[in-house]
C-alpha cells in the first residue's frame, strides 16, 4: 500500500433469493418495549389468530410457555409466536425481564403457512448470538419511531419490519432449527392430548373427573402427567385459558361483561368478576376501559 493513498473497500453481493412469497412483504401491526417494572394489563394465555409475534429479551430471564411447552428465557433470546398459537408468560419465574416485541400481518414466507416462521414441531426460541445488538438496535428503532411525535413513520417501521424478519429467517436458518424438533416420548404426547381437549372444551363446564372420563384416564395419573407436560395443573390451566379469552374479548369485541363470562364458560358473572381481577390485578370493566386509553 502506498502511503498516504486512502483505500476504501467496496463488497459486492451477488443477487440473493427472497424469503418472501411472491414478492409480498410483510406488514407491522404494533411494536412495544416491555420493561420488568411493567405491572398494568398483563397479558395472560392468549393467541393471535392473524398476526405473527415476536419478542426480543433484552436482559433478565424468565418462562414462556408457547404452545404445550415451558421454555427458560434470558438476554437474546428471541420467542416466535405463530399465529393461532397459543402463549403466555409466567410472571413468578420473572427476573427483571425487559423485552421488546413486534407483532406483524401479512407474513407470507416460502414454505410455511401464512404469518408464521418456523414450523409447527420447531422450538420456539432461538439464540440471536452474536447479532443479538443489532436484533436490539431495530426493534429499538422501531418502537422508538412510532412512539415518537414523529408523524407518518408508520411505512418506515414496516420496512424496518421487513429487515427484522428477514434477519430473523437467516438466525432461523443458522441454528438449524429442525434439530431441535425432537420426537416426544409417549408420556409428552398424552399431556398434549390432554391440553388439546381442554383447549376445545375450556368453555364447557370442566371438573378433572369430567376431562378424565372422556380421555378415560386416572384423573390422579390425568392430573400428574398434565403438570409435568403443561407446568400447570388441568383446572388452573383452565381457568388461565378463560381468563386469556376473556381479555381478548374484551380488547376486541363489545360484548358486555356478563356476554364474556358466558362465551368463556362462567355462568356466574359475579365469581368471573372475582377470578378476572385476582389474576390479572383489575376488574374485567377497568382493564376493557384502560387497554383502550393505552391504545389510542
């Protein structure tokens, strides 16, 4: 090299394959920053029925439970959360976990169903490593742009969307998610049919006799292999599952309290009102009220 002469780098990519069907880029519904402070409305055993999510750790630890699984989370991991799949959040198990999350529309990525990433049978949660900060930094600039006074930055963040999931892909693609998808023992397997009846009669008049006799189970047996699979036991996950429906209904729809605790499987509106404010730390008519101010 000459001294003095300045050499600048240039780096050539070739023409890469998109991961996107057709050309059709995703679009961002909602970006949040979740601090471990946040205590108001939390959200409890709930799915998205159109859109994908996806979270970020960005310090502390925690449990997610993301379908029938629990899963240990700290700082860089990112949870996937396809649509029509069922989460939560253990909040006992909580250590100052900060996150930031995306939830997006219009998902359309070759080889998988429609707003969803990885595939039914893969883990969930994947290790952003060494690209954690940069993981960090567009979700930041996502968030931070929309909450800002910023007007009309709504396109810039859905292009940022893309870039996120498109990053997101190659993470996917490098831990070679597929080895994770691990056959389930029998006994795994049973705790999941378990779930899986709860999960279509949740809103029907359950005891552990009632779901033992269908599955013609011991309902001692029933019960210790539903623990040990789900991390719940079969009537708490039960009532979480109503609780989780009935925040949504009152999110999305203008049903009257009395309505929710019908559709959701309580016939006394009164008892609803009591379980409904014991877990999620308000009453169903003041979390219906102050989701809506947050939102606007």
């Amino acid at each position: 090299m000459l001294e003095g002469v300045a050499v600048i780098q240039c780096f050539m990519k070739p023409d890469y394959i998109s991961h996107f069907k057709n050309g059709k880029l995703p679009r961002l519904f909602s970006a949040s920053k979740i601090d471990a402070s946040y205590s108001v409305y939390p959200r409890i055993l709930h799915k998205h029925e159109d859109m994908l999510e996806i979270m970020l750790v960005r310090s502390g630890s925690g449990v997610y439970i993301v379908d029938e699984k629990r899963y240990s989370i700290q700082k860089g991991d990112i949870i996937i959360c396809n649509c029509n799949v069922l989460h939560d959040e253990d909040p006992t198990q909580s250590k100052n976990l900060n996150t930031y999350c995306c939830t997006l529309t219009n998902v359309e990525i070759t080889g998988f169903d429609k707003n969803c990433l990885i595939h039914k049978t893969a883990c969930p949660i994947v290790h952003s490593n060494e690209l954690f900060e940069t993981m960090g930094n567009l979700m930041g600039m996502i968030y931070f742009l929309l909450a800002s006074d910023i007007e009309q930055m709504e396109e810039t963040c859905s292009y940022l969307a893309v870039s996120l999931v498109a990053l997101l892909m190659q993470i996917i693609h490098k831990t070679e998610m597929e080895d994770t998808a691990k056959k389930k023992s029998t006994y795994e397997l049973l705790g999941i049919r378990i779930k899986q009846y709860i999960d279509t009669h949740y809103d029907e008049p359950l005891t552990l006799q009632s779901i033992s006799d269908a599955m013609h189970i011991n309902p001692y047996y029933l019960a210790h292999v539903f623990k040990d699979t789900i991390g719940y036991s079969p009537m708490r996950y039960t009532m979480r599952r109503r609780i989780g429906e009935a925040q949504s209904l009152l999110i999305t729809t203008r049903y009257s309290i009395t309505q929710i605790a019908n559709i959701v499987g309580y016939d006394n509106p009164n008892h609803f009102n009591i379980l409904f404010t014991k877990y999620v730390g308000m009453p169903p008519n003041k979390y219906r009220n102050s989701y809506t101010k947050e939102k606007r």
